[in-house]
C-alpha cells in the first residue's frame, strides 16, 4: 500500500488517515489544534451535511465538525488501497 497527502475537505465519508498538518496558525489553527487535529492524530470522516459542508469527523474519541474552509487547512495522509 502506498500513502499520499490529501486535504481533509477531499476525503471521502468512511476514509481514514492521520494528520501530517495543519497549515494554520493564529486564532483558526489554536482552535483546530484544541479540537485534538494534530499532527500524528488518526482522524476518519463520519458525515457531511447535504451540501457537503460541514464534515463531521472522528478524533481521539470524539466527533467533531468543521467547515470546508477550515478543512482545507488540513493535511491527512491516506493509505491507498
């Protein structure tokens, strides 16, 4: 299997990977981090709204939502079957 670097806004509901960034800071990026979207973290996609934002997503534990524009921010690597 081989891995590649998608953002999170482009992952499929069921698709699962791990954190490689979050290309944000100031107010935006504390907070995507308090979430527990971290470098490191497994995080799978749960669900979208019918428009397809917001994404809901599973985090060390919890489901969390976030906004297309704020997933954009965030790198995920992903196995390819």
């Amino acid at each position: 299997m081989s891995a590649r670097k998608i953002l999170l806004r482009n992952m499929a509901r069921d698709q699962a990977g791990t954190v490689s960034a979050v290309k944000v800071g100031g107010d935006l990026g504390l907070r995507i981090r308090e979430m527990g979207i971290v470098p490191g973290a497994r995080i799978k996609v749960q669900g979208r709204a019918p428009l397809y934002d917001p994404v809901a997503v599973k985090v060390m534990g919890a489901v969390v939502s976030l906004r297309n524009n704020e997933a954009d921010y965030i790198e995920v690597e992903v196995e390819d079957g």
